[in-house]
C-alpha cells in the first residue's frame, strides 16, 4: 500500500474511466482514529504518477463550503477530478498550517484504464497443482478449498497424468456453492518426453488418450517426427514430436497448452535437454509458457531464467503469454499462493479466461512472502497489475481467505451449515471487485 493510512481507509472507486467527464471520489475512513484525522483542513492535491512534472493534474482544495471539497459527518473526503489519461493518480492530502503553509501529507491512490481494459476484470488464478492422486499431500478437495483461502477466482487440479482428480476438486466446490471457478486440467508425461504440460481446462484427458492406445500414439508421433526439421538426434526430434502431439491434442480439446518449468533443474542437471527447450520456443506451437512456478526461494534463478527467455523471445515476434503457476504438492506448504496469474476478462468463466492466456492478457506473477511481487507481461498490464497487488488484492484475498477457511472446516466435519453460509455469501467478491471501479 501507498502509505500507512491505505490500510484504515478505502478510496471508492479506486478504478476510474479515462474520459473528459468529472469524477466524485471518496476516501472512506474505515477506523475512529482516521476519521478523526481526517477531519482536519487539507489541501488536496492529485497527480498522475506518470505525467511529466510540470504537467501535473492538479487540484488544489481547502474545506470550505464554496469548493468541491466536501467532508461528511462520518469523516469520508469527497472530492471531484478528471481521469484524462491511464494511469495510476497520486491523492495527495497536505495538512494546512495556521499560517497557510503546508505541513505533513499522506497519500491514497487510485488508477484510470482506458475503455477497453475498464470493461474486463482482473481474475487470480492457479493451474498447476497436486493432490494426494498423484504425489501431492492433500486430497482434491482440500486443495480446491486451499486456493480460494490464498485468493484464487479460478484453479484447475493438474494431478501427474491424471485428468480425474480435476473432476473431483470440481465437485467438491460445486456442492460447497464456491463461486471460485474451479476447471478440470491435468499434467501430460508421455512415454519417452521428459517435458512436463499441462492441459488446462480441456474436456477430456490427453495421457488417457496416449495411454489408452500406445500403438495408436508411437504411429502419430511418428508421423509428427517426420515433418519436424532435424535436430541433431533422434532423441531430440522424438521428444519435440511428443511435445508437438501434446499441444495439439489439448488444443483438439479446447483447451489451453502450457509448457511447465522449461528450466527446472533437479539434481543438477536440466531436467529437459536445453535442444528440446530450444526447439520448442522456436516453434512455440504452445499457448503459454510457466514464466514463474514451482521454485522453492533458493531456485529462483530458474524463474528468472524463464522470465528472460520469454522476452527474448516475444522480442522475435512470439505470441505465447507468460503465466505464473505454483506447481505446489502441499496447500499448507511452500509454493502455494506463490506464483499466480492475474487474467483480464469480461467475465469469469472459462471461454474468457483461455481467450485472455491466448491473447496476452494476463500477467505472471512471482509473490513470495515477505518479499516485493514481479510481474511479468505487457508493460501496459504490469502497470496496471502493480497497482492492484499492492491496492486492490489484499482486501479481495481477505474476502476469499473467510470463504476458503469455511470450506476446510466444512471438509473437517466442523462446519455443518458451510454450504448454506457459502450460498449466502455467494456473489461476495465480485460484488467487491465491481464495487471497486466507476460506476456510469
């Protein structure tokens, strides 16, 4: 947050419509101790943190009855402005001493979208995770509810090879009236292909098609490696027509292909060879790549790595979105609600979450507790998302931590009447993430 004050007050709305048209903003004292605070005599200043200083949006106010400046009986700030450009803007309150000079200042902020990124909301999500199905430690279930306790909007279960676990976190958040979006997925290992994908949101299992028939599968590959260039090594071209075959299978199955962790290195030495990683990037067949994931603190040069390369290649003309993505085996551990992504959509439901990882709206995020976020993505969205991480997430992450602890205790035995507390409350969050922006 901007200051110490942020956390005792909300700014409404904090998410404003760039356009010639004058906006009422308040700054809601939410603490006795702040109202009181407020209640003195300002000068306000706002300011687009990223104009040129000279060309400052400025507005300059005293608590008389003849301005625009309005403070209530119950200490709310009211107060009119212009959003003429994006950007996030400065709300600068300056004490205003007895003499007429300023004194000290806090500050509150708030951001400005131009229209087409004012008509989509940000959605937190996780699709890459483990239960106990495959080598995680926690049921379907108690994962699913584990996500909506460390913010998510949306998740998919992504159990190694297998697509059934998925079905059963679906179920289990269905019957507890969780509005979280919860989407089948799984994580493709392949006969031969050390490379790691994860199929998310597709409607039916790609190792259950490979598995299910291995004559069937070598023959396709088979058929892939021959149209593949040369790599050097029958080894490689096998393992990049695996690769290949898998993109487009989860693609025949509507769903969104991620190539996972391209420089994990396990038992020092790269888990997938770097000739494979190579040919990959070059014929970005998929339509994500797992920018941040899956490291524990000391590996982080692996996310660093993969940040790298995937500017690099978006440099040669590349289309794939980066994503964050925790790949945690436990939701009590380390990994969980680390590394996350932050999509850009019209609505929440599926369709528009693949549209957005497909079209580059969505951001990777790398959130390690304690520390600072990174962001990686379009300038313009990681902007936008550094606002939100830091004004906006942590009242939204309170709001899903309540309904994600009701739901572990309800699969405790020790919340009998959850799913009636959860249908309730359903709507919460995003009557919170609406209430946010500027309402016409």
């Amino acid at each position: 947050m901007a200051n110490k004050y942020s956390r005792w007050c909300s700014v409404e709305p904090c998410i404003l419509r760039v356009d010639d048209k004058v906006k009422t903003v308040t700054i809601h004292p939410q603490q006795e101790h702040i109202a009181k605070l407020l209640s003195k005599d300002f000068v306000i200043k706002v300011t687009r943190t990223g104009c040129v200083i000279n060309n400052n949006v400025e507005v300059t106010m005293k608590n008389t009855c003849d301005t625009p400046y309005v403070c209530r009986e119950n200490g709310d700030i009211v107060f009119e402005m212009k959003a003429g450009a994006e950007g996030e803007y400065s709300i600068m309150l300056f004490d205003k001493k007895d003499d007429g000079t300023l004194g000290s200042w806090m500050s509150f902020q708030l951001y400005a979208l131009e229209n087409d990124l004012f008509e989509k909301i940000p959605c937190k999500g996780d699709f890459h995770m483990h239960s106990f199905c495959s080598d995680g430690t926690e049921s379907p279930a108690y994962v699913a509810a584990s996500c909506r306790m460390h913010g998510m909007d949306f998740v998919a279960l992504t159990d190694h090879k297998q697509y059934a676990p998925s079905l059963e976190a679906q179920k289990a958040m269905r019957e507890l009236n969780c509005d979280m979006l919860v989407l089948p997925g799984e994580e493709v290992h392949l006969p031969g292909n050390p490379t790691h994908i994860v199929n998310f949101g597709g409607n039916r299992s790609v190792n259950e098609l490979a598995y299910g028939n291995e004559e069937q599968f070598q023959k396709e590959v088979s058929e892939y490696k021959a149209k593949l260039p040369d790599y050097g090594d029958d080894l490689t071209n096998y393992q990049v027509a695996v690769s290949e075959w898998t993109f487009d299978k989860i693609r025949e199955f509507s769903g969104v292909s991620l190539f996972s962790h391209p420089y994990w290195r396990p038992w020092a030495h790269n888990y997938v060879g770097e000739a494979v990683v190579d040919a990959i990037y070059e014929r970005a067949k998929f339509d994500a790549v797992e920018v941040f994931g899956g490291f524990d603190r000391p590996d982080v040069e692996f996310n660093m790595l993969s940040m790298v390369r995937f500017y690099e290649e978006k440099a040669k003309g590349k289309t794939f979105s980066p994503v964050g993505v925790s790949d945690a085996h436990g939701s009590d551990e380390r990994l969980a609600g680390w590394y996350f992504t932050i999509v850009f959509v019209p609505q929440l439901d599926f369709a528009s979450v693949s549209e957005a990882i497909k079209n580059s709206m969505c951001v990777a995020v790398h959130h390690i507790p304690g520390q600072k976020p990174i962001v990686a993505g379009s300038f313009r969205l990681a902007k936008y998302a550094q606002f939100l991480l830091r004004e906006f997430y942590p009242e939204h992450d309170e709001l899903c931590r309540i309904e994600g602890e009701i739901m572990r205790r309800a699969l405790a035995g020790k919340e009998p009447e959850a799913a009636k507390y959860m249908s309730d409350k359903r709507g919460v969050v995003a009557k919170f993430i609406a209430s946010a922006k500027e309402q016409l």
